[in-house]
C-alpha cells in the first residue's frame, strides 16, 4: 500500500505528486521520486543515507529537498532518525554541519574506498584521514564510514591503497570507540580477513550488505550488523533473501542508501529515506515476521549499533 501522493518537496514543478507509474517520467524527462508509503506501526530509523548527494544520475536538476523536509517526510511514515554517511572531506565535513542542523540526524565520517587512492595520488591521503578524525570528534558522529574495499571500480595499485585507507578507518574507530560502516563490494574475503587481522571494533555495520549466506553467517558469529537495502527487494537478490533468512534477528539494520538503490517497485527511481516503509515491509514479508515487532528489533538494533539520537 502507499500514499498516492509523492511528499511535497520531493515533487517536480508541474507534477500533481501522484508519483505515476514506474516507468512514467514528469514534464523535465527525468524519473520522479516514489510516492509516499502507508507509515510503520512502529517508527525506525534509516541507517545509511547521503543527503548531500543530489539523485544526479536520475535528476537533470531535480526538486531541491532541505534536511528538514527529508526528514519530515520521513518521519511522517515512520521513520524518526538517521544516519548521514560521509564519502570524502566535502561530505564529511557536510555530515558534521548537518548533525548540528538536525537532532534526527547522527554522522558517520570517512573516505569511501574509491576515493582513498585518489587522495593517495595526489599525496594526501594522510592530511585527509587526519581531518577524518578529527570530524569523528563531534559527539553527533558516531560511525567510522563508510570505509572498506571495492574491487567493483578499483584495481592494481589502487587496492593496496584501499587496504591501507581501511586499515587506518579501523584504528580511527576502535581509538574513538566508534562504530565501523563498512562498503563492501566484491571484497567479502578480504574485508573480513582485513577485521580479523587488525582486530574488529566492537561495533561493525555491512553496510548494504551485499554478501550470502556465508558472509550472514561470519556475521552472525562475529556479532557484526548486517544492514539491508532496498536491493534486498530485487527480484534478482535471491543471495540477499537467503542471507537475511539466516540472520541472527538482533543483528539486521535497514537503510536507503539515498539516493540510490530504491525499492522494488520503484527500482530506477531516486530514492529517499521516506521510502523505508517499502524495504522493511518486504523484510517482514520474506522473514515470516509480524511487521510491528520487525519495526521493534530494528530500531532496537540501531540504537545498540549508533547510540541513542537524544
């Protein structure tokens, strides 16, 4: 079930906000945002998402949303915090600003795997995880992230900057006594044999998680969070089904990833975090559970896995 309206700010000038259909466009060409979805019983929070992005893949200079009106809509379906994820120095520092802006808002900071060697080129790697930390200190960040390896986009030389860059993520973490967001793509031995090796802070989120029933179940034995998207609701993501299947239910988080990754069936959309509703109710519809006690564990979990948003 969903609302036939798309929320306010997320509508294109010259859209009625009925949201169309999956494959209708508005009058600049391009795809607008979802409609809203009927709210949880019970509220959660979205555990991954990039308000600083502009939805550029989709947009072609799409509906300009403020951090305010995000979180209203969002929190108008239930879905009553989240956690801003910082990819580079810009984001970060983005992060730390809107952590400050917003109570619903808690931080995590970091330099995405694809941008480390980047950094490392130009010789600044070390300058920027410097700044990374020193972020971190805000009391509104909580995570480390998000950081990991990508062997999707990165190769040669650039993976053992990627490992370095994940190594130096670690230590900021367990030094700060921050929770860890993992990217993870492609990579699901060697980022798992990386924690072994440096030693896991005591708090670890696969963000997106991307991995089977192998990786679910090193997750469940470590005590690592599995947080699922809205690729869990792909009609292709049959590893995912069977992961989340066999997750210890006090180890899954949800999230958006905003602006990407939308929801089956609104995939190929932009997304935003007032489209959790859609995710969690698939998860509750795959797992066999009753929807509010879904709701009930996931946010027990994130607020276990970030701290309170008070």
């Amino acid at each position: 079930m969903c609302n036939p309206l798309t929320p306010a700010p997320f509508r294109e000038t010259g859209s009625d906000g009925s949201g169309a259909g999956p494959s209708e466009t508005v009058p600049s060409g391009r795809k607008p945002y979802p409609p809203a979805p009927e709210p949880l019983p019970v509220p959660v929070m979205d555990n991954h998402t990039h308000l600083d992005f502009p939805d550029a893949d989709f947009s072609n200079g799409g509906p300009a949303v403020s951090i305010k009106d995000a979180l209203d809509a969002a929190e108008a379906v239930g879905v009553r915090g989240a956690v801003q994820v910082g990819c580079d120095l810009e984001s970060s520092r983005f992060t730390v600003r809107a952590v400050e802006e917003d109570s619903r808002l808690l931080g995590a900071v970091a330099l995405h795997p694809n941008d480390a060697p980047a950094y490392a080129a130009r010789g600044e790697l070390e300058e920027a995880l410097a700044e990374i930390e020193a972020l971190a200190s805000h009391p509104r960040i909580r995570a480390i992230g998000e950081t990991g390896l990508d062997f999707f986009r990165t190769e040669g030389e650039g993976l053992a900057q990627q490992r370095y860059s994940f190594r130096r993520h670690i230590d900021i973490a367990k030094r700060l006594g921050l929770t860890l967001q993992i990217h993870d793509r492609d990579a699901h031995d060697d980022v798992v044999q990386v924690l072994r090796e440096e030693g896991a802070p005591e708090r670890v989120v696969f963000h997106c998680f991307s991995g089977g029933e192998e990786l679910a179940r090193t997750c469940n034995a470590e005590g690592w969070y599995m947080s699922f998207a809205g690729t869990v609701t792909f009609k292709n993501a049959a590893n995912l089904r069977a992961a989340l299947a066999i997750a210890e239910p006090g180890r899954i988080l949800v999230e958006t990833d905003a602006p990407f990754l939308t929801p089956h069936p609104h995939r190929g959309r932009p997304n935003a975090s007032y489209m959790i509703p859609y995710t969690v109710r698939a998860m509750a519809e795959l797992t066999g559970r009753e929807l509010s006690a879904l709701c009930t564990q996931l946010a027990e979990n994130t607020l276990q896995a970030y701290g309170s948003w008070d």
